[in-house]
C-alpha cells in the first residue's frame, strides 16, 4: 500500500519540522513542506500528530528459548511494536543461556521466525551467566550485539578483566548489570524508608555503584567500550558523570520507573519489585539530574515478564522484573516532556538517537530508506490497563495511572507492525 502522512509533525536531524510524508512500496520516496499528490495513495490525517523514527530499547526480556510461559518472541515483539519500538537488544538469561555458536543459535531461530521488528541478541560474558569461565566470544562475536550477563554482575575482578580486554579485540562492547552479591545481604527492596516502615530487608545502593566503581577502572585500563545497565542510585550518577569527564568509553541507561517514583510510592504488590530497586527521592532526582545534563545516554525498559504466579507472592517472595514496553514513552512524555523538565528533542536521544550511536542500531526517516517510523498523538489521554497488552506480562508500577502519548502506527522495515 502507497500512503502519504500529512501535516505531521516530523523528528529527524535532532528538531521537529511539520511536513508530508510518502511512503511508496515500504519506501520513504518523499518528505515535503507542500502537499504531495500521488494517484490511488491512501491519505492519513497526521494533523496533531509525531512521527519519531522506530524507538530503540537497549534492554529486554523476550525469555524465549527457555521461558516461552512468560512471554515469547512473538508477544513481546507486539509489545515493542505497540509502544513504539522497531528495534530491541535481548538480554541472555534464557535457557539454554547463549554463551556458544550452539545455545546461540536456538534464539537466533526463534527470533528469524516470530520477531515482528528487528532483535539483536546479547551473548553472555560467562557460560551459563555463572562467572566461572568465559563463554565463546569469539565465536558469537558476529551474531550478538554485544556481551552481557544482565541479571547476574560479574563478581570476579579477574574475569571481568579478561571479558573486557577479549571484548576489545572483538571491537564489541561489554554491557554490565552491576551488582556486588556479598552486598545484598537477602535484601529485595531498597534499603530505605519504606523498608525499615514495613520490615522488608533492604538492598543497599552500595551493591551497585561499588561493582560500577571497578568496572570503570577496568575500563579504563582495557580500554574496552562499557555500558552500564539501570543505574538507580545518586552515587552512579556522579561516578559515570566522572568517568566520561575522564574519557572513558562509558554510556548508560535508567528506566521511567526509577525516574519517577521513590521509594515511598512503593505498595505491598510486585508490581513494584524490580532489579535493581526503585530508590530513594535523593537518588530519583539524581537521576532526573542525569538524563537533563547527558549523563545518562538512554532511557530502556528494562522489559521483564513473568507469570501471574511468579508475581503473586508479595513484595518479598515473589520475582524480580516489571514490564514496561507499552508504557516507556508515554510515561517519559507525561512526566518530564509535558511538563517541561526535558524537550520533546531530548526525549528522542534518550529513545533513539544515542542507541543509534552507541550500539549502531535504528534508523532515521530519510528519503529512500525503508520506512522504520512510530506515529503517536500525545494530546491523547488514557488509562494504563495492563489486561490490554500485547505482552503476556501483566505487572507494572504504572497499573492504573493516567498518562499521554498513544500509539496510533508502527512500521519497521517498510510494514506496518502495529495500527490502532
């Protein structure tokens, strides 16, 4: 189908021009300020409306091969399409855990059959995400977008060395979930207020900015590029502020959860139960702190379904992980956009253009590419239901909030993978 955009409010060269857009066999063949005409071309009314460039999620749980009752390629790419995303990174906590050729290639396949939009895998630092031996870098090196064993920090210095310098050679990145286990003392939400009100046991902000504090000198030393996967705390902040003062090759992504509450709106739910844990008000605005000033580079989801039993046993017992595909843009407009912390340009780097850079994934709108596009009307006002969703998780803080930004077309590689 051959369709021209018009009136719409267009995002490329970082600002935001109202033009028309004409798609033509999945190509962007025109983008003008005057209105085209092209015989048997379907006309969408984009008056109102933005059309941003697929949003980037560094940061996924798909659980498939292994978890396939949690969600699946095929559900948990609908949702990426549904908010917004054209492409997604999957993270390795899978069963088998792809930390060889092998194990990698039964993602490879479901991804090749089901995925909606694009899915670069991440291939695990240690086999089995266990930190006792490095998996098959090499090996792996052509078909991952980077190495992680997110879920899981690496706890030996000496293997983190040897992954970072072999990473290097590669010309890969490594992607770090920082956390210091001799630290976490059994705790499973933050160590503060609320914890000490309700008798929880409490996690430390120490147990994540201290594993970050050596993975920059390890950094620095191998000189390797590092990304640090949802930092949360204030301490982070500052010291990834440092490290790039520093010239180290670092970058880093927070979620809108942690941007929006602290640890006072936490409930007695698991919706609110998530790795790492929402902090405190000082560390949240630290945080707001960072993604205005550039220190943080990218705003993921951190997209991590589970079961409806899994996620019915209370703060304490039940499994870490949230979803949070279908709300991310929505409650980063709402919240910082719209109410004037951070311009609709500054949301768009966080949601495309430093993914883009940094992991060289994404696309702009530019004539002759495939079209790779989301449309959205941010006038519009609705209801988080997560019985609506097109991912099988059904957890989230934002259950019941009202928020802007609603999904109208998603189009990755020429066709149109979600339409409202």
């Amino acid at each position: 189908m051959n369709y021209i955009i018009s009136d719409v409010n267009l995002y490329r060269n970082n600002s935001f021009e109202k033009c028309h857009v004409l798609v033509e066999n999945g190509v962007i063949s025109a983008v003008s300020s005057d209105m085209i005409a092209v015989f048997g071309a379907k006309v969408i009314n984009g008056d109102g409306l933005y059309m941003f460039p697929g949003f980037v999620d560094v940061h996924v749980h798909l659980r498939e091969p292994g978890f396939v009752y949690k969600e699946t390629i095929q559900s948990g790419t609908s949702a990426a399409a549904r908010g917004g995303f054209t492409h997604v990174c999957s993270m390795p906590n899978l069963n088998p855990v792809p930390d060889s050729v092998e194990n990698l290639k039964v993602q490879l396949d479901a991804i090749k059959k089901d995925a909606k939009i694009a899915v670069y895998p991440y291939g695990s630092i240690t086999v089995g995400q266990k930190g006792e031996e490095l998996s098959d870098l090499d090996g792996m090196a052509g078909d991952v977008i980077a190495f992680s064993d997110d879920g899981r920090g690496v706890q030996s210095d000496d293997m983190m060395k040897s992954a970072m310098i072999k990473a290097k050679q590669l010309s890969k990145m490594i992607v770090a979930h920082c956390e210091v286990n001799d630290l976490l003392n059994g705790g499973y939400i933050h160590d503060g207020e609320y914890a000490k009100k309700h008798g929880h046991r409490g996690i430390c902000s120490e147990s994540e900015w201290k594993q970050i504090e050596r993975d920059i000198a390890l950094a620095k030393e191998t000189g390797v590029d590092y990304h640090v996967c949802h930092i949360s705390t204030k301490e982070s902040v500052a010291l990834i502020r440092k490290a790039k003062k520093d010239g180290v090759s670092i970058s880093c992504e927070t979620a809108p959860h942690y941007l929006i509450f602290n640890d006072m709106d936490l409930q007695e739910h698991a919706r609110f139960k998530m790795n790492p844990p929402i902090r405190s008000e000082e560390d949240r605005l630290a945080l707001i702190e960072g993604i205005i000033d550039g220190t943080i580079d990218m705003i993921a989801t951190d997209h991590a379904p589970h079961s409806e039993e899994e996620k019915s046993r209370g703060l304490e017992k039940s499994l870490m992980g949230v979803v949070g595909l279908e709300t991310s843009f929505s409650a980063m407009y709402t919240h910082f956009v719209k109410t004037g912390v951070i311009t609709m340009e500054q949301l768009m780097k966080l949601m495309h253009d430093n993914a883009k850079a940094r992991f060289g994934i994404g696309s702009d709108i530019e004539v002759g590419k495939k079209a790779d596009f989301t449309l959205f009307d941010v006038t519009e006002k609705y209801t988080v239901n997560p019985e609506e969703f097109a991912t099988c998780g059904r957890f989230t803080p934002f259950d019941g909030m009202e928020m802007y930004g609603v999904c109208k077309m998603t189009v990755y590689d020429g066709k149109t993978v979600y339409e409202s």
